[in-house]
C-alpha cells in the first residue's frame, strides 16, 4: 500500500514539473520573433568584417580541429623557406648588378682612356700642323709684297691716265718701288702703269712699266740687295748711331728684304731695309740703303 501511494505521488510530481518546463520553454512565436533580430545582428557584424572573402567551412573546420603546434610550425616553415628563396634571388640580382656594374665601370673608366688618345694625337697633329705651317709675319709680308726696280729713267705721277697727270719727280736707276696696284691699262696711249711707293724716299705715284714703243722702265725685282759699302746690321729702325749692332755688312753680301721704312717723314729722314743675311737666316736687322749725304750703301739686284 505504501509502494501503491508512493507511485501516485511521483506521478504527480512528474506532471507539476513538466508543466513548469513548458512554462518555462520560450513559445514558438517568440522565438521566430527574436530568430530574425538575431541573424540581423550576426549579418550587420559580417558586413563590418568579411562580407567578400568566401569561407570554406571544411577548411576552416579542418585547420581549427589541427593542433595549435602543428599550425605554428608550418607557418614558420612556410616564413623560412620565404625567406630562403627571397634571399637567393636577392644575391642572384646582386650578382648580376656588380657584374653588369663592373662591365659599365670597366667601359666608363676604359672610354675616357681611349677618348684621350684620340684627342692627343689630333692635338699632336695640329702641334706638328702648326708648326709646319706656321708663316712667320715677316715671311708673309716678303711674299706678298711685290717690287719692281727702275732700269731706264721715268717720271713718277700722280695718275694713271698720262694725258691727265702731273709729274712728281724723276725716278733714277736702280731705285725701287712697292707695288700697291697694277699694272693698269692706261687705255689712252695703250701702255700698263704700276702704282706704288718709292723706297728711296717714300713717295707714292703711278709709273710706265713698259712703253708703247716697247721700252722697258721697270722690271720685277728689289728684295734682295747687294752690300756695296760696310754698313752695321743694328736692332731699332732708328738707332742710326749703331748703339746696339748686330754686325757689320761687309761688301759683296747678299740680303734678303723682309721690310722697309722711313726713318722720318721729313726729309731728313733715310730709308732703311730689315733684312736678314743669306747663309744665316737667323740673323736679321736693319741697314740703310742710303744717307742723306750720298753715300750708297745697299743696290738692288
């Protein structure tokens, strides 16, 4: 009987404690009400995170079931072995830049080398051009001043047509003129005429080379004159005194005029030749041709 009543009991017990779980237990309704705010939630918080990047879910399960050592260890291996090929292919493209470098610097350091010649030889070829063609001022003016040297008597005027022209004075033999100009056709009387200066006194005027009766007057020639007379060879066109000479012209020399000149404008000025003596071409220095007083010292050949 006691057993009987006990059951009973435990029976009811039984129905009081599974009507307060259904109490208890949210109802269907509330739970489809407050499912919605939840996965609202969860899909905000996705949005902020990782809404692009796919997920696998067996591969995700499948590295979070490994065992944290495991993972850790094929990271590092993952990181060294980075590492490794980073670094080989680092010295790799080291390598080939100090050898590339070293090929480039090799070039640069050997082209200024082989740039250097080439402009040493062309400045060793122009020296040696230079020198070679080198004119000496002197040696110029000799070649292009022209002379022509009186062999008959003429008159010395002052244009070239004869008809309209006035005589300045009476050129001698074996005196000498510069050419400037000429010779000219002088068509009125047929005859070619030279203008020029008179070295014996610096006088300038048109002269008859040729006649139109076929009389020479003057001919080509002056710039080498014969000493007849000693005369000093002295440094300064004006140094008369022969305060500083260089030697004295003995009869029977031969030299060679590079330039003339007048003492002086003035008519006791003389007219005097730089020259240099043939045989010794380093020695030059200027000698008078003649004095006021007469004396001829210098004839032109």
């Amino acid at each position: 009987a006691e057993a009987t009543a006990a059951a009973p009991t435990t029976e009811a017990e039984a129905g009081t404690g599974a009507e307060a779980d259904a109490n208890a237990a949210p109802t269907p309704a509330d739970e489809g009400e407050s499912a919605p705010n939840a996965g609202t939630d969860k899909a905000a918080d996705g949005d902020h995170t990782n809404t692009e990047v796919p997920v696998n879910s067996e591969q995700t399960s499948a590295e979070a079931n490994k065992p944290a050592g495991e993972s850790a260890a094929e990271v590092s291996n993952t990181a060294a072995a980075s590492a490794e090929t980073a670094g080989q292919e680092s010295g790799h493209a080291a390598e080939q830049s100090s050898q590339g470098g070293g090929e480039n610097n090799n070039h640069t350091t050997e082209q200024p080398s082989g740039v250097a010649e080439p402009n040493n030889h062309s400045v060793k070829q122009s020296s040696k051009a230079r020198n070679s063609q080198v004119v000496l001022k002197s040696d110029f003016m000799r070649v292009v001043r022209i002379y022509y040297k009186v062999v008959k008597e003429i008159v010395l005027s002052d244009n070239l047509l004869i008809e309209q022209s006035g005589q300045i004075r009476r050129m001698e033999i074996g005196e000498v003129m510069e050419v400037f100009q000429g010779p000219m056709l002088d068509a009125s009387v047929g005859v070619y005429r030279i203008h020029g200066c008179a070295l014996k006194d610096g006088t300038c005027g048109w002269v008859t080379v040729v006649g139109n009766q076929g009389i020479t007057f003057l001919m080509p020639g002056g710039s080498v004159f014969a000493v007849l007379n000693s005369v000093p060879l002295n440094h300064d066109l004006k140094d008369l005194d022969s305060e500083r000479c260089i030697r004295m012209l003995q009869e029977g020399e031969v030299i060679e005029v590079l330039e003339w000149a007048r003492t002086s404008r003035s008519a006791l000025g003389v007219t005097r030749v730089r020259a240099r003596i043939r045989g010794e071409r380093s020695v030059s220095g200027w000698a008078t041709i003649a004095d006021n007083m007469g004396g001829v010292f210098l004839q032109a050949l």
